[in-house]
C-alpha cells in the first residue's frame, strides 16, 4: 500500500468516527495519522505538493466537523444545565 493510500485509509477511518461521535477513536487516528504522514515525508519517496495539499484539506475538514460537532454539544449542555436550573427552581418553590 502506497503512503498516500495508507493515509487516505485513516482519514476515512477519522472521518467515521467522527460521524459516530467516537472521540477517542479519533484523537488515536489523529496521531496515527501525524506519524504516518511524518514517516512518509521523511522517507525516500516523499509526497508531491497536491498529495500534501489534498490531505491538508481532507484534515481540516474532518477537524472542522469535529469542532462543530464539539461546539453543538457544549450548547446542548448548556441548555440542559439551565433546564435543571429552572426546573430545580420550580420544585423549591413548590415545598
């Protein structure tokens, strides 16, 4: 299997797991992902500018989906956090 594939491979494999919400798959695909791509530029047949320029753009939309994904999460929290607040509230004066 060449680099480029070997890389390709992992970004799909991030990309599941970021549509899975399988966080900590995702963070270990990230560093295989770094040592893979180090691996192959520090090797006898290193990537071509566009191989590097399409994983580039495959990495910084799948990290783009997870930041979204991770933002959308938080504002579900806190709302949750603010409905237990006020239902809370809504109990004490109800004693």
């Amino acid at each position: 299997m060449s680099d480029y594939s070997a890389l390709n491979a992992l970004l799909t494999a991030l990309s599941e797991h970021i549509d899975k919400t399988e966080i900590e798959l995702a963070s270990h695909t990230l560093i295989a992902i770094d040592q893979e791509l180090k691996g192959w530029c520090e090797g006898a047949n290193p990537p071509l500018e566009h191989e590097l320029l399409a994983i580039q753009s495959k990495i910084l939309a799948a990290t783009a989906r997870l930041k979204n994904a991770r933002d959308k999460t938080q504002v579900e929290l806190i709302n949750q956090r603010k409905s237990h607040k006020a239902i809370s509230k809504y109990k004490a004066t109800k004693r």
